[in-house]
C-alpha cells in the first residue's frame, strides 16, 4: 500500500476500503442464508444445521427437554432411595421375625409343664405344690 492512498488492484482501479465500522455492522448483523431442503451428512456433521436462526425457533422444545430430564433425574433418584429404604425395612423386619419366633421358642420352652415342676422343686421359698388329686369338674346347674 502507498501512504494513506487507496488500495489499487491489479488492474489499476481503485476500491473503497471498508471502513471499521462497516466491518462491524456485517459482523455484527446475523444475516444466516435460510436453511436448505437438501440436508447432507455433511452439513449435519460440519454444524450447518445448528444455525443461530434455527436454534432460536426452538428454544422453547430445547428447554422443555431440559426440564424433562430434570424431573427424570430427580424421579430415578427418588425411586432409587425408595428401593434402599425398603431394602433396609426387610432386613429389619426379617431380623424382627427371627427374634420373636426365638422368644417364643424359649417361652414355650419355659412354660412347660415339666420344666415349671422343675422350678418349683428347686425353688424352696414356693408355697405352690404338685397336685395328688386330680382335678374334677364341677357342674353348676344354669
């Protein structure tokens, strides 16, 4: 370039040189060719598909996608803790089974005739005493 002139070309005409703000304006304005019909998987692949003007129409279904995955997330999370939960209960209640049906093993243990005569001979200080009589029954006429 010559000092301060304009830009020549090689044929010898002269051409304008955009000014900054000219620049600015043509960078600035989003003017995108409208998509075409003919869809390439090279168009898809090299992005040309993702324009500003298309996403813009389809704001509305992106972020009710997003919401949709949100509340997705947040569903698995609870039906996942509602399992553990409910896992942790059954082995609770097993253990609860286990432990009534041994108390109830050794009541019916100590409750038996043999074992209560038992503990009345060895226990000294008892006025219970075994029976020599057996029982009777009486009749009360109604």
């Amino acid at each position: 370039m010559n000092n301060g002139e304009t830009p020549q070309t090689e044929e010898g005409n002269t051409e304008q040189a955009p000014t900054l703000k000219q620049v600015i304006q043509e960078q600035a304005i989003e003017g995108e060719a409208p998509l075409s019909r003919k869809f390439s998987l090279r168009k898809i692949l090299g992005g040309d598909i993702l324009n500003t003007a298309a996403i813009r129409r389809q704001i509305w279904l992106f972020v009710l996608i997003a919401a949709f995955m949100v509340v997705y997330i947040a569903n698995r999370y609870g039906c996942q803790r509602d399992i553990i939960e409910i896992d942790r209960l059954q082995e609770e209640l097993k253990d609860a089974k286990y432990k009534a049906l041994s108390s109830t093993s050794q009541l019916t243990e100590k409750s038996r005739e043999s074992n209560v005569m038992e503990m009345l001979k060895t226990n000294q200080d008892s006025v219970l005493k075994i029976a020599k009589q057996p029982p009777y029954i009486i009749n009360i006429p109604e």
